[in-house]
C-alpha cells in the first residue's frame, strides 16, 4: 500500500475531493515526522505505537579496502503494533519464485 491508496480510501468512504484527502493525508504525516523528530511518541490506539530510539556507536568496515570506518550514534524509528493489529491472521504465504536458469 502507498500513500494514493490511502488517498483514494479516504476518497470512497468520505466523498470528499481528491485534493482535501491528499492534503490530509500529508498533514497527517508532516505531524507524524515532527513528532517524531523532536523525539516525541506517537501512540494510536488499537493500531500501534511510533517512538524513537537511539542507536549506539559502531565500528564498519569499508568492504573496499577493508578499512576500520566509525559509525556515529544516531536515531531509529520503531513501530510495535497493537494487540488489534497484532491478531489479524497473516497473509497468504506467495508462491515461490521459479530458479532461473
């Protein structure tokens, strides 16, 4: 799913235009990013909770030159569904692709 089909849900079941529900669904998400820059949480009940957490420190490797290369610290988005999302059964497994040749 990408942000059209949310879009177009919000279409079908409000009948309000195109252009109100891509403004909404992007205000929507402007209040999202924001939060969660200034490192707030996001909590939406039945659905899940949005909050950020730091990541530590590390050391890489260049895979070029095989070069010790820092990591700085930084933040990462986590999401832990809620206990209604949690519930749905899972979908259908897909076929598996054929080897190619």
């Amino acid at each position: 799913m990408i942000k059209l089909d949310i879009v177009n849900a919000i279409v079908q079941k409000t009948n309000i235009t195109r252009t109100k529900a891509e403004q909404a669904v992007e205000t929507v998400f402007e209040a999202m990013k924001n939060a969660l820059g200034r490192g707030h949480r996001i909590e939406l009940r039945r659905f899940g909770v949005f909050n950020v957490k730091p990541r530590k420190t590390g050391i890489g490797r260049n895979p070029r030159t095989g070069q010790q290369v820092n990591i700085p610290p930084g933040k990462a988005v986590r999401f832990k569904p809620g206990k209604e999302l949690q519930s749905l059964p899972a979908p259908a497994a897909a076929p598996a692709a054929a080897p190619k040749a």
